[in-house]
C-alpha cells in the first residue's frame, strides 16, 4: 500500500478542522481534549484514525483501540473510519465498549487466572452479582477480573502493548475508577500513545461511579497534555449563547465557544412556557409540533426529553399527537434494541427486499456476511463472489417468502431460516454478549414482536421497517438517552422541582443534566412548567429549589417565557 506523507494529509471528505483539532489528529504524544457538545468529538476521532493509518504512523500490522460506552457509539465511530479509510485499513482499528474490551480479556485469558477465582468458562452475565459461583459475573466483576489478568500475567500484558499502538477514550468524563484502573493495567508505562476526549459539563454519570478526578489522573498518570476545542458544529449561534450561560453555572473556565460559521448570528430559538396544568401544556405542544412538520421537519428530527420516567410524562402527548396523525413513542422501548448489530442486519435484509437499490445496505450486509465467515484480505477472490451470490439468493427467496406471509407464525420461521444462514455459534463468537444465549434470544423475540406489530398496523413492510427503525416518529426519552444525539428541536417537559427531586444533594450532576438537554437543540428547545402535573412525588408543581436554572436562562436574554 503506498503511504500518506504525514505533512501533506488532510481530512477526508473535505471535512475543516480548527486548529486545535488538526493539531490533535497529527499528534504523536498523549492528548487530553476538552470537548463540549457538538464540538465532533467523533469526527475529531475518525480523522485521527484516518490519519494514522493512512500515513501509517500507526505502524502496520499494529492497531488502534477505541473504547466507548455506548455500543451505537464505537460502531458509529467505526464506520466512519471505515468510510474514510476503506475497509483495509479499518480492519486495524478495534471499536468496542469498555464492557466488550473487558469481556473480550476475560474469555480470551481466562486460564491466566488463579482457580480459585476464575469463573466457569459459560458463565452468564448479570447486573448487580460480582460472583455467583463463576456462573453468573457482572460487568464490573468482569471487569476487575480482567485487571486482574493483566497485572498478574507478564506476557499477555506485553502481547496487548504490542497490538495496539494508539488507545483512544471517548466520553472520557464517564470512565468509573475500575475502568480506569483497567486501561492502566494494560498501558501505563507502555509506548502506546493516548487521546482522551470529554466534557466535564455533560458529566452525568456519577450516580454510575463515574471517577471525580479522571481527567486530572490521566494528565498526571499519562503524562498528557490537555487541549480545548471551541467551535460547536451543531447549535445555532443564540442556543451556543445559552449553553455559554451555563459554562459559569458549571464553574467552567473556558467559556470562548463559538457556533459554526455555517450560521447566521440570529438563528436559535429558545422558549420557557407556563402551564396551569399538563393538558393545556399538551394542546400547545402538539400544535407547536404540528407546526415543526408542516414547515418541513421530520418528526425523527424532533425530540421530546423528561428527566425520568418518561411515560408519566408522555402519555397525553403520544395520544394526542395519534390524533393528529404524528407517530410518538417512548424510545427507551427500542433504544437499546436498535443498537444490536444483529437487529440492524435483519432490518437491512427487509429494506434490501423493497425493489429499490440501496448501495449502503447491500455494502452494509455483505460486509458483513464476509466478517461473519472470516474473509479477510489475504482470502480467495472467489470467496467474496461465493458469498455475493449466496447473498443474493438468500434475500430473492426471503423477497418472495415475505409476500405470502399471513401470520406471526409464518413470519417467525422466515426470521429463522436467516439467522440459521447466520448461525448462533458464529454470532456469539462475533459478539460476546451474546455467548448468554437468553440475552440473545430476547433481542430476537423482541425484534420480532416490535416489526410485527408494526406490519398489522401498516401491511407494508418498507413502512414497517421505517416505523420500526424510527423513521417516522418522535422519540421521546430521557436526558441520560439523549447523550451523544442531536434534533432540529427539542421539547424538555417538567422543569420541575419534582424531576430534579434531588437537586439539593447533586447540583453539579443537575445541572450537567440540564446542559445535555439544552444542548442537544440545533435550532430550537423549549422548556415547560406546569402549576400541576400528576408524579409520583406530587400533584402540586414548584420550582423553587431549581429556581438557579430560571435565573441562568433568564439573565442571557434569549430565552422567551409565555404563559399559556
């Protein structure tokens, strides 16, 4: 392969990066970067990614590690180096989760492990046991577990450091004191180089463990250097303006952000609305959403947040909006489920079935279908036509079967017949997590009972799948799900003592809480007060204990209040 001169590469897909970013996607020491939302942490990444391996600073065969939290992250991240770089390349580059990279540890070196500690080789995983007699670990004993290996075994940990040469940390501010514990068992003192990337404003999982210090510990630990990017891509410049209001709530000191030049200065819309009660707050609402939709919005581009439980807060809006004929759903439902690579292939192989052509789809699956069977570069040309013909016949049958279906029966057994074609064995061993077959089993169960309901609603199956995928609704969710997301608009509902019930003993947490509601807003939030709404806590509303977040939207003059 001829390589990239490292002074002469520029971003792919003629992508700018400011200059802070440029000098991070070039760097050859260990980097800490301070990114607030919208910033392209995740671009920022995927140029860095780019850039190392095309230049082959990242010395081939050696590879990058990218650890994540949220697993739609690392393969989001993954597939766009994969565009960037085209699929020779990505195959040395390593997304996963700090679950998957932990698990990953386990199953492979088990045996370096004292008997006495070491679990059953099919263990199950569960949340809250650390050690169930080795046959049930929780993600945090797995963990420590892992730890443990490495500490205790030279030479794994040695093979590790030779793999990777380069570890990238995304949404840094979330790592626990076992993860971190974990990355430096394996790399402290190595040749490996570091770019770490967060934001303490959206540092919202402390309830989770999330480590205080981190990013001072990593600076020292790490020997790093921090770096500070200030442009936001994603809001318009009066919502950028807002978001700086809370940079001093958060006691943040660099407050030089700036909105894209992308904008013009007067774009931004921001609302703070009153209600007596919450069935005048959905009639106003739904016909604000209406409106987003006639005006050319697309209801995925629309967002509703609430700050937990998001059915108490919902349930009028989502009939209400029926009635108008908008689709809403509560997306925790199918959040989870629509990040299983699994579920995404299946979803592909119903699109592929419509008589359109989809490129990315039939490039998606047949890539995959290749992993799957562990075709690689140094594989036969007539391995990839094998599985291009197979392909091809696999969904012509499954095209034809789908026109005859008439019950969930018969739907089932078509499913099957693909993931047979697939083969449990060969999926566990492609993704970890499903080595606990009953996990496995319910994202199919689930996959199957959702798209089916869909199909009885809409007989057609193209619909079905958009539906099913989100396509055509609103999501509604809470702010802990909206992380890393971003829609025209965004409704928050309950600005409420009662939503922040615990605002007195965690408001730096609160407050980063609001920030990542207010910032995933491109163009337009609005938040909503209602005198009365039925909670669990009570019918009687207030807002008193969080009365310092009407003030910061009040002092910045850009956030208009109507009572309705």
């Amino acid at each position: 392969m001829q390589w990239k001169n490292c002074n002469e590469w520029m971003p792919t897909d003629g992508f700018i990066l400011e200059d802070a970013a440029m000098l991070v996607a070039t760097s050859n020491t260990n980097k800490l970067v301070m990114a607030g939302p919208g910033s392209g942490k995740t671009e920022l990444l995927a140029q860095r990614a780019s850039f190392l391996l095309e230049t082959n600073s990242c010395i081939n065969p050696q590879k990058i590690l990218a650890i994540s939290f949220k697993k739609d992250a690392a393969l989001n991240l993954k597939d766009r180096v994969e565009k960037r770089c085209g699929k020779e390349l990505v195959s040395r580059f390593d997304s996963m989760t700090f679950d998957a990279f932990a698990k990953s540890l386990l199953d492979r070196f088990m045996n370096g492990l004292p008997t006495n500690i070491r679990p059953n080789k099919n263990y199950d995983i569960g949340q809250n046991s650390e050690n169930n007699g080795g046959s049930i670990l929780s993600f945090l004993a797995i963990s420590k577990l892992a730890t443990e290996i490495i500490r205790t075994n030279p030479m794994i940990k040695k093979s590790l450091q030779l793999t990777y040469s380069h570890i990238f940390l995304d949404e840094f501010q979330d790592t626990t004191s076992v993860q971190y514990e974990l990355i430096k068992a394996c790399f402290l003192d190595s040749k490996a180089v570091f770019t770490a990337v967060g934001d303490s404003k959206q540092r919202i999982m402390l309830w989770a463990g999330a480590r205080k210090t981190v990013f001072d510990d990593y600076l020292s630990d790490f020997k790093a250097t921090k770096d500070i990017l200030l442009m936001n891509h994603r809001s318009a410049p009066r919502l950028v303006e807002i978001q700086k209001a809370m940079y001093a709530n958060l006691n943040e000191k660099e407050t030089d952000i700036h909105p894209s030049p992308k904008w013009d200065n007067q774009m931004g819309e921001a609302y703070l609305r009153f209600f007596d009660d919450e069935y005048a707050e959905t009639d106003v609402l739904c016909n604000e959403i209406a409106d987003l939709i006639k005006n050319g919005i697309k209801p995925s581009d629309i967002c509703i947040l609430v700050k937990q439980t998001v059915d108490a807060y919902s349930e009028n809006i989502i009939k209400r909006l029926e009635i108008s004929g908008i689709r809403a759903r509560n997306e925790t439902v199918y959040q989870d489920l629509l990040k299983e690579e699994i579920v995404k292939i299946l979803a592909l192989i119903f699109i592929l079935t419509v008589p359109k052509s989809n490129p990315h789809a039939w490039r998606y699956i047949n890539n995959f279908f290749c992993e799957i069977e562990s075709l690689d570069e140094n594989s036969k040309a007539e391995e990839f036509v094998r599985i291009e013909n197979e392909l091809s016949e696999m969904i012509l049958t499954f095209s034809k079967n789908i026109d005859d279906i008439t019950d969930v029966e018969i739907f089932n057994q078509n499913i099957d017949i693909i993931l047979d074609k697939l083969s449990y064995d060969r999926l566990a061993a492609m993704f970890p997590e499903f080595k606990n077959k009953a996990y496995y089993l319910k994202i199919i169960s689930d996959f199957k009972r959702l798209l089916w309901m869909e199909y009885l609603v809409s007989n057609d199956w193209k619909v079905a799948v958009d539906n099913f995928m989100g396509e055509n609704s609103i999501p509604i969710m809470t702010i802990h799900k909206s992380k890393g997301l971003e829609y025209h608009s965004v409704f928050f509902i309950g600005l409420e003592d009662s939503a922040f019930w615990n605002f007195k003993n965690q408001p730096d947490e609160d407050k980063c809480t609001f920030f990542v509601a207010l910032s995933r807003a491109k163009e337009r939030v609005d938040f909503t007060f209602c005198s009365s709404r039925k909670t669990r806590f009570t019918d009687k509303q207030s807002n008193k204990k969080i009365n310092e977040l009407y003030e910061m939207l009040a002092k910045t003059g850009l956030v208009e209040e109507i009572c309705h």
